[in-house]
C-alpha cells in the first residue's frame, strides 16, 4: 500500500498557522475600513478534484433525503429535485447505499440516466451490503425503504460487490468516485481490504477516485497519512458551529492534494434554524449549541445576512475544500440553497465572527 511521507513539521505548521492568523487579521482590517463586498459564489464553477483528472461543481446535491431520511419522499418528487439541480447547472451528484437502502440510488439514476454521462461527476459509497435477513442499522432513520437493511461489509470481496450492485441500482456502467463508508469501528479491515480492492479498479481504470466518507476528522487524517486517497467527503466536521477539521485534518490534505468534499454544512439543521427543537449531528440540539447558533444568527443579521447563507459558503474560503454537498427533499428546498449559495457576503462579516470568537483565527474564509 502507498504511504505518503509527511514533510510537515510541528514548528514548521505552527509558524504556518501564525501566518494565516496574520494574513486574516490583515483582511478583516481592510473589509472594516473599506467596507467591501466579496462576489457572490457560483454554485456551477467547476473546480478540480484533487489530481484525480475531475471537475466538480462547487455546490453538489446529496441525496440521502432523497431516500427518505427522515420523512418518506414520493419517487417524483425525488426526481423533480434532481433534475432542477441539473436545470440550475449542478454536475455533481453524490449517493450511497446506506440512503434509504437503496432509494436514493434507483431515484438518482432515474434522473441521470437520460443525461450525456460525460458531462457529470457521481460518487457513491461501499462498506455496506444491503441484505433482506439483516436487522435495521441502529441509528438510522430512513422512512418508506424497500424490506433490506445494510450490513456492514469492508473486505475486497465486500466492496466489490456493493459497488456492483450499486451500478445494478443506479443502471449506470460506472461511477467516478467511490467513498468507504463510515469506517469507524473498522480502520484495519477498511485499508487492507475494501481500500485495496478499490486501488485495482482505480488501477484499471473503473474508477477514478478513491475517498472516504465519514463525520469525524482522526481516521480520515490516519488514512491521509496511511494510503493515497484522492478526496474525503467530511461531514458536519467543518462549519460554522464545528470547525475541528481545521486543526489537523484540512492542513494535511491542502498539503497532500487531497480534495475534500464538505457534507453536513447545517449541522443537521440547527444552522438553517437556529431554534429550540433544532437538531445537532442527528439529535435534539443541547441548549449551548442552540445558544451559539443564535449568536451565529446575531451576527450575520446585522449584516443583512440569512445563517444559511454564511454557513453553506464558509467551507469554500478553504483552500482543500473543492465541494459542498447538500441534500434537499423537495424542488423548493433546493432553490433557496441556490439562493443562499449566490448571497453577496460581506468581508467584514468574516472578521466580527473571529472577533467574537465564533470563528477560528486560523480559518480562511471566502
């Protein structure tokens, strides 16, 4: 197995980090004088993804609403979202098993399979195996899935047959970015075995991109390290509310050129709403996060700016951060993402959140 080298050393990061904070400091002095306004981001600008000979659009659609997540959503519906975000101009789509066992897959290629299928990137996951004796997953809460569940499978044998089958449901000959999936109780069977077996399909010219899909920062920074991974979709890891990809994650992979694709920009959607009832990583929001939300809020209103708008645009000031993805269940909550994604931000509001505290030093913003 590859392994990179990290030429990076601790004094040598630290002076680094010192730099930035600098060169931020530097900013936010000059928007608070001048006042000015940074352009609005193109959800359709294509971007590299990492050297792996990809363009992805800078906003991706996510589709595990799509397969249900939480509320059951009609196959039109799922559809109609799709095929807006290829209206709106987005070519960049991203699925997996896991989302409603299935579903968001069969609906996903519904929708593609009328489109040329060189003029869009599609990822999706293995490190499941949907089976019909299987018990649900706990923690899982997809609604009006067929009768399978996945059962965690991360040998070659495993990924290999998830991703045909994943073909199998998406009706399509390949995919170009296949993620391992949530292999956090599963580090050593992930690179000897599902890691391996997608090296020899990335070899032959199957796939083109080998990443890592997880909601933490450590083992995707062990398998920076570990293996010659082209891209990690991170989730709910850098955003406004929790920025711990920046501390070590982020740094290696900008140094690495390994692209990250960030997921979970509303932190489950306590960032779109900020109100008591909102959820946090999947669960009832705690009052201390609700609390910096609102001073998230507070802060982005007097500068006559929505918090979805700062949260879904502040991963991209990033320099490893290619893509946001963010899925949508309905044509309506698709549109005002778009919106959100086009608002004009003003630089100096970059600069009060650090004042406050509410945004690391060291974070380079858009």
């Amino acid at each position: 197995m590859p392994v990179r080298k990290l030429s990076l050393l601790p004094e040598a990061a630290e002076i680094d980090r010192h730099r930035i904070i600098c060169h931020n400091r530097s900013l936010d002095d000059a928007a608070h004088h001048t006042g000015a306004l940074l352009g609005w981001v193109d959800p359709t600008e294509r971007v590299a993804l990492g050297g792996t000979g990809l363009s992805v659009t800078r906003l991706g659609l996510g589709t595990a609403p799509l397969g249900g997540l939480y509320r059951e959503v009609p196959e039109e519906q799922a559809v109609e979202v799709v095929e807006r975000a290829w209206a709106a101009g987005l070519r960049f789509f991203d699925t997996a098993p896991l989302y409603g066992s299935g579903l968001s897959e069969q609906r996903l290629g519904s929708a593609l399979g009328r489109r040329p299928r060189e003029q869009f990137v599609l990822a999706t996951k293995v490190g499941r195996l949907l089976r019909p004796d299987a018990p649900p997953e706990a923690g899982q809460d997809f609604k009006g899935t067929p009768p399978i569940n996945p059962v965690f499978d991360f040998s070659a044998t495993g990924a290999e047959r998830s991703l045909a089958e994943s073909l199998e449901r998406l009706r399509m000959e390949r995919v170009d970015v296949v993620h391992i999936h949530d292999p956090d109780h599963h580090h050593d069977e992930a690179l000897a075995g599902a890691y391996e077996a997608l090296a020899g399909l990335r070899r032959d010219g199957k796939i083109s991109a080998i990443g890592a899909g997880m909601n933490q920062t450590e083992m995707l920074a062990r398998f920076a390290r570990e293996a010659d991974f082209d891209c990690f979709l991170l989730a709910g890891r850098y955003t406004l509310l929790d920025q711990s990809g920046l501390k070590e994650l982020l740094p290696l992979c900008a140094q690495r050129g390994i692209a990250v694709i960030c997921g979970g920009v509303f932190n489950s959607g306590i960032l779109a709403d900020p109100g008591l009832g909102g959820h946090y990583d999947y669960r009832p929001a705690p009052s201390e996060v609700v609390e910096r939300a609102r001073r998230l809020q507070a802060v982005c209103e007097r500068h006559g700016v929505p918090l979805p708008a700062a949260a879904i645009q502040f991963p991209l000031g990033h320099p490893a951060v290619a893509s946001v993805v963010v899925g949508a269940r309905s044509t309506a909550e698709l549109d005002e993402d778009l919106d959100m994604f086009r608002w004009p931000i003003p630089a100096v509001l970059w600069g009060d959140l650090r004042r406050e505290g509410l945004v690391a030093a060291e974070a380079p913003t858009p």
